[in-house]
C-alpha cells in the first residue's frame, strides 16, 4: 500500500512561529494518492449502510463528497454561521481565545440517518464534537468519525471518545 505520509509537507512556523503544519496539497495533487486516501478514509464504512457523509469546512469538503461517492451516501457540509442560504441550525463552541459558530441546513438530515463525519484534520476536536451535536440535534445516529490526519498529542481523540474514530495517519 503507498505511503500516505510521504505526500504530507512540513511546514515549520505556519501560520506563526512555533506551528508545525501538516500540508495536504501535495496528496491532493497526486491522483494515486488521493484515490488511497479517499478508500482508505472510507474504509471501516464499506459496510456501514451510511446514509450521508458530513464534512466540515473547508478541506473537509475536500474528502467528504469524495468519501460519499465512495460510500454511496449523500453529502452534507457544515459551515461557518452566515454561510448557508437556507433555514439552518447552529451551535456555538470555544476556541482558544473567544467562540466559533458552524451551522448546517435544517432539513440536511433526516431523523434516524445513519452519518459518517469527517475532517481533514483531528486536533483538539472541538469543530467535530461541534459538528456531531449539529448532527444529532436533527436527529442523526453519528455512526464515526473519520479523519485523514491525527495529531495525538493535541488530544483531539479524548473530546470525542464516546464516537468510534478512525484516523488514516498518526502524528
């Protein structure tokens, strides 16, 4: 199996000083590897009978319709508040200095839909537990989280330990 790690650039003090940046753009440009990384984020769901992938902005976007072609589900985006053109539903949640907004159509989901969420990125977990609650406030079963890239040591994984989580690569 190719390596997927080997299309991820470092990107040392980005976006400031002290910030190691894991940069995709190098894996989306390779079509093996984005084909890898799409079955491979879609991977325990093979079998799952999931109803929509849900994604968050931006790169989620990104692998979400990608993985829901893969699955054969529907796909569902979340967005920053004001961003969505019809009746939505919000949640708010802290960040490291102040709060965040993301919202989702209200008629996105159906109640008792079985969602696959995914995200580019797993750090502290806060956008996906955000995005999960969303999910569930319209009535979803969130079935799993799915993310290309984990960075453990930010802790992400504990914020969202009562959801199975399956991570492609590990740092």
């Amino acid at each position: 199996m190719l390596d997927l790690k080997a299309y991820i650039r470092d990107i040392p003090d980005f976006p400031k000083p002290g910030i190691l940046f894991r940069d995709i753009t190098p894996l989306l440009a390779d079509r093996q590897a984005l084909a890898v990384a799409v079955y491979q984020l879609a991977g325990p769901y093979h079998n799952q009978a999931i109803d929509a992938v849900v994604a968050v902005e931006a790169r989620g976007f990104i692998f979400g319709a990608a993985v829901a072609r893969e699955l054969n589900a529907g796909f569902v985006p979340v967005r920053k508040k004001g961003k969505l053109p019809w009746h939505t539903t919000s949640t708010s949640y802290g960040l490291e200095y102040g709060t965040d907004t993301i919202e989702m159509h209200t008629d996105a989901l159906k109640s008792g839909a079985r969602v696959l969420m995914i995200d580019d990125l797993l750090a502290t977990g806060g956008t996906m537990a955000a995005s999960c609650q969303l999910a569930e406030k319209l009535g979803a079963k969130v079935i799993g989280l799915t993310f290309l890239v984990e960075l453990t040591a930010l802790g992400g994984r504990e914020k969202l330990k009562k959801y199975p989580i399956h991570s492609v690569m590990k740092y």
